[in-house]
C-alpha cells in the first residue's frame, strides 16, 4: 500500500518525476469514463505547466486487499479511494455529502528493479449512499 500511497500524493502534487517512476512503461490506465490512456499519455497530462496541484484534501482508503500471484511479483490491489475536500473557510462545505468523492480501483503491480511499478489500473467513481 505503500506505493498507492506514494502515488495518489503524486497525482496531488502533479509530481511528473515520481509518477514516471510508479509507472510501468506498459501502464495502461482505464479512466472512470473507460478510455485506456497509457504510461505517455498519462505523464503528458499531469506535465501541463496549466495545470496546478489540486485543492487540499483529506484521502482514505477503505475495503482494501492486496493479493499477490506469481511468487509474490505481483500485486493486484483492490479498494476504495474516499477523496473528502479540506476543511474551507465555510464550516459546512467540506461537510457537504456531494464533496465527498469515492472512487473504486483496482491496480495491478509487478516487482521489477527492486521496486513496485504499476502496469494497469482501472478506477470507477459512485456516489456512497447512507445504509
């Protein structure tokens, strides 16, 4: 989990240089819309001098497992990414159930060069609703 970790702090920060190291040169990455976007594709976004860090926010993961296969040189990693924005100068915003982000994943990792890489991830967002 550490490199899930790693990662979504790189996404927040829009660090090329640490997301070119996470991926996998074969990454694939299919999109809440269903688009598969790959490994160039996907630094070349988040290289946009336009595009700036997001706005603070508080991210959890919940429902997570890990499962490795193939002599443990791979990772498929499944959960829940909860986005939640920081608390703002209006109490009430961040309070705000539509704030609330969630977004289901599943990441596949492989073991190369004495670390973990992710060649193919696949996320869907839904709204959580009160049981």
């Amino acid at each position: 989990m550490t490199v899930e970790h790693e990662w979504l702090a790189a996404l927040h920060r829009r660090d090329v240089k640490t997301l070119a190291r996470i991926l996998g040169r074969e990454f694939i990455d299919s999109d809440f819309q269903g688009d598969a976007i790959t490994s160039a594709q996907y630094l070349a976004y988040f290289a946009r001098p336009d595009l700036h860090p997001e706005p603070p926010a508080r991210q959890t993961f919940a429902d997570t497992m890990v499962r490795f296969v193939a002599g443990g040189k791979v990772a498929i990693v499944t959960g829940v990414v909860i986005t939640q924005p920081a608390a703002t100068s209006n109490a009430g915003d961040s309070q705000d159930p539509a704030a609330v982000r969630h977004s289901r994943f599943t990441d596949v990792f492989v073991w190369r060069g004495a670390r973990w890489q992710v060649v193919t991830g696949q996320e869907t967002h839904f709204t959580a609703s009160a049981r």
